[in-house]
C-alpha cells in the first residue's frame, strides 16, 4: 500500500522562488559590474527574505464543509 505524501508547495511559493533565483542572478551580475552596495542589498533581500517565505508558505486547507 502506497502512502501518499502531502505536498506543500503551493504555486505562489513557486512564483516567490522564482523571483528569488531572479533576484539572485542580478545581484551577483550587479557584483561583478563593480557596484557592491545595491548587488548586496539584492542578495540580501533574496537569502533572508523571499527564500524562506517561499518555503514557509502554506496552502490553505479547505474545510470538508465547503
């Protein structure tokens, strides 16, 4: 008998990662045209912020009533 494991991703956390590899490969472009600054604060914003909502994000339940 086959269990069937419960998938999490959703297709809003696919977009988020997306826009996080996005934001990735700018930033280090950015890093080796010279400007440190604005490629750290993309990198930055990519590893902190958008990676890990990307995985934290649930998709909601629905409820056997609806």
């Amino acid at each position: 008998m086959k269990k069937e494991i419960p998938q999490d991703i959703t297709f809003k956390s696919y977009i988020i990662l997306i826009i996080s590899i996005v934001f990735l490969i700018s930033g280090y472009l950015i890093m080796s045209f010279g400007d440190r600054t604005v490629s750290i604060i993309l990198l930055m914003i990519a590893y902190i912020v958008l990676i890990p909502i990307s995985l934290f994000i649930k998709a909601k339940k629905k409820s056997k009533h609806e």
